[in-house]
C-alpha cells in the first residue's frame, strides 16, 4: 500500500514511480478520506509507503487528519515515508513519524526528493526558472530511482532527508507561523475577466472548498493549501494574496 497526497503532481509522480517499481497499490489520501474507512490490512511482507509534500516544513494538514483517523492492521510489514520539497523539508518527517507512532507504526527508512517548487504564499519564495525545475527533475528521477531500489530491497535504518541549516526554526517557527495563520482560503480570489468557468478548480480540490461559477471558496476550515487550484486553472485566473505569481506543474 502506498497512500500519497499532491498538489502539483510532483508527489504523485514520486508515489507512481515506487507502485511501478514494487508492485504496490497506490491509495489517494482524500479519495480514502471521502470514503470514510479508514481501515486497512496489510498482507504479510506487503510494504507501507507515505508520499507527501512537504508544506510550511511540516506534513500538509490533510496527511495528518488522515494518519489520525486511520487504521492499520500490520503484519510485521516494512514501512517508508517520502516526501517532496522545493528547498528543504526541515523537521517535516520527525512531525510524522512522532504522528504515526501514536498509531503504532514506525518508519524503516525516510527519504526527501527536491521537487521544483510551487508554493507562491511567501514573499521570500520564488518558483524555479525553467532551467532550475529541470535540473532539478532531472536529480529527482535519479534520486527517486534509488529510492525504489531501497524500498524494493526493504533496506532498515535508511534516513535520506534534506533538514537545511536551521530545521527547528524552519519547522516549528516559520513554519508554525505558515499553518496556524496562512493555511486557508481566504488569500484566494478570482479574475473574473480571465476565468473560463470551467470548473476545474472545483474538481481538483482534495477537501471540496470550492463551489459555484465563477468559483467561491467556502471559507470552512478546510482549505489544506495545496495550491492545486491555483496552479491547475488553465487560465491563471486564480491568485493567492496580493503578490501575482507564476505557475507550476510537473511535467516530464
């Protein structure tokens, strides 16, 4: 079982490279919370796989609620972590791994891959030049490769992750900041010149925050601030705040 959650693809692509490499299937995070059973067996030696972005240097809320809601029935089975960020994930897989040890799992090996980056909600951040994102899909393919290769073999002890010079303040100071004040709907809104009304936003979203035409966020609380919204609309006609940004999706 590999359960993954995406934005932009990148994490999907990650999670769709490790079901082809193992065999195992892949599980869509906010499908399985849609269903409502959250309850799953592994077979003896069938592995267990989280894919994520990383989002504000933690794991995004939707990952969480879902590790917090679920049931796994283990059978000795190994057990990895993946997860995608655009510079460095700082204390992002120690905020899972302390989330799945309260459910009685435990991490054999983690990983972060650099992914080109797609969050626009701080000033500081930039999306990558044409260049910088393939260069870094081109050291992703590699990485993750070997990933695969790890996690075919079930290789215990394993810890390839990418901390950066400061993890703590990244994670529990910056980044507390980020999802206690900007994880929400209320910085989006919408060029109603430029949008097509299409309705794709609305069909993307992974916890159903958007409805009507042209589109209108719920304001709910449940807004995980994937941005898929924002990078899918085929019009750019979404925007986040007052800074206009670019756009990114992964593409091979």
């Amino acid at each position: 079982m590999i359960f993954y959650f995406s934005g932009t693809g990148n994490t999907k692509w990650v999670a769709q490279q490790l079901a082809e490499a193992t065999g195992d299937t892949l599980y869509y995070i906010p499908d399985e919370l849609r269903k409502g059973k959250l309850h799953y067996t592994l077979q003896p030696g069938e592995r267990l796989g989280f894919c994520f972005p990383t989002h504000g240097w933690q794991p995004p809320h939707i990952v969480r609620e879902f590790i917090k809601n679920a049931n796994v029935n283990l059978n000795g089975n190994y057990i990895y972590a993946v997860t995608t960020c655009g510079d460095n994930m700082g204390y992002a897989m120690r905020i899972l791994n302390k989330e799945l040890s309260a459910k009685g799992l435990q991490t054999d090996a983690t990983f972060a891959v650099l992914m080109p980056e797609s969050n626009v909600c701080f000033s500081f951040l930039h999306l990558d030049t044409p260049e910088r994102e393939q260069q870094k899909i081109t050291a992703a393919r590699e990485k993750v490769a070997h990933i695969c290769q790890v996690v075919k073999d079930k290789q215990q002890g394993v810890e390839e992750l990418i901390k950066g010079a400061i993890p703590f303040t990244y994670t529990y100071v910056i980044g507390g900041y980020y999802n206690k004040h900007l994880i929400t709907d209320k910085h989006f809104w919408v060029d109603e010149d430029a949008c097509i009304q299409c309705g794709l936003c609305a069909r993307l979203c992974p916890v159903d925050d958007i409805e009507g035409l042209p589109p209108r966020w719920k304001h709910n609380g449940s807004c995980t601030n994937c941005l898929a919204c924002y990078h899918h609309c085929p019009k750019h006609a979404i925007h986040w705040g007052k800074m206009k940004r670019g756009q990114y999706l992964f593409n091979l």
